[in-house]
C-alpha cells in the first residue's frame, strides 16, 4: 500500500499543495471543513497515509481508526455542535465514495440539513 498517491486530491492536501481550511492536524490524521457542507458544520478526517477506501484498511489499521472515530466528539464540541452529529464513512462506488483517499464526515448543527 502506497503511502502518498500523487494524484489523490487529499494528498495533495496533507501535502500542502491544494489550501483547506484545517480544523485539527496531527501525526495520522488532517480534519478540514468540506468545501460543499451538508450542514453548519461538515469536517473530513482522513489520515495522511493514503488509503484508498475502507475496505482497503488491514489489521494494522484498528488504532488508525479509532483515533479517527475518537476524534469526532471533540471536533464537534470544539466547533460548537451540542445537540448530536452523524459520522459517515462512504465505501467504494455502491457506496457512493467520490474521492478514493479514506475519509470520514463528521456533520453536525441545527437542521434542517440540506443532504443527508
């Protein structure tokens, strides 16, 4: 498995060479805003190795996504959402995942939302 596919719009991101508005980084993971929220408030996690989906992961992926998953409520208390969030993890193309690096939504805030 790859560590940096230099065709991926999200490593092109934890690369520093496409601009995001960074919520959280760290040594395994980048958080930034989507650019087309489906809420008040809609991060991606996606960790700086690149993985291309989630059915990519393997057993030495368990801490990476629990520290992914681990992150969520954090995020959302620090980005003001105090009444609930929905995470979501697009897998493959049934799945309807559109960027093939792994990434988890985290929404939050009031709704009606306009997706979802």
């Amino acid at each position: 498995m790859s560590t940096h596919d230099p065709n991926c719009i999200f490593c092109k991101i934890v690369a520093g060479q496409i601009p995001a508005k960074k919520a959280h980084e760290d040594e395994q993971v980048l958080v930034f805003h989507d650019i087309n929220p489906w809420a008040p408030v809609h991060v991606l996690v996606i960790p700086k190795r690149h993985i291309a989906t989630l059915a990519d992961v393997g057993p030495g992926d368990e801490g990476l996504l629990g520290h992914m998953l681990g992150l969520a409520p954090r995020l959302m208390r620090d980005l003001g959402v105090t009444n609930g969030f929905r995470t979501l993890i697009n897998t493959g193309k049934d799945g309807l995942q559109e960027v093939y690096h792994l990434h988890m939504h985290v929404i939050g805030g009031p709704r009606p939302w306009t997706k979802g």
